[in-house]
C-alpha cells in the first residue's frame, strides 16, 4: 500500500508501522542497519536531524523504496466539509 509522507513526523510514522507490521524491535532493525537505537528512535519520531543515508539505509532494511513525484494536489477545504 502507497503511503504519503510530506514531513518528518509522516516519515517516521511510516517507518514505524512498517517495522511493527513486519514484528520487529527497534533493536532488530537496529542489528539489520547497523544503526544505534536512539538513531532509530529519533527517526521514527521525526527528528529533522537524520542523515539521507540513515533514512536510505532504513528503508532498505524495511524492504521500502523512496519514490519520488510531482505532489498530488490536496482537497479543498470547502470539500471535506
């Protein structure tokens, strides 16, 4: 399933119900990434301070891929009421 993430905190909730669906700790994505727990921690939580290759690594021990697009355009309020 395509999820849309435009922010740190969307990212890092991507990330964390990608690693709960697939039944892992922070500590066993941590063996797969090589990566500190708090690193993992601080993305899932949407820290800004994490480096590209940190999120590429990530993603790539989660099985994901970044795609990148022109942005869909969002719904005007008038028509979510």
């Amino acid at each position: 399933m395509d999820q849309i993430a435009r922010n740190n905190e969307q990212i890092g909730n991507a990330i964390r119900r990608r690693r709960r669906s697939l039944g892992l700790t922070q500590a066993q994505l941590c063996d797969r990434t090589g990566l500190r727990q708090a690193t993992i921690s601080d993305l899932e939580k949407g820290d800004g301070g994490s480096r590209l290759k940190t999120l590429l690594d990530v993603l790539a021990a989660l099985d994901l891929e970044l795609v990148i697009r022109p942005r869909s355009a969002a719904p005007a309020i008038a028509d979510i009421f």
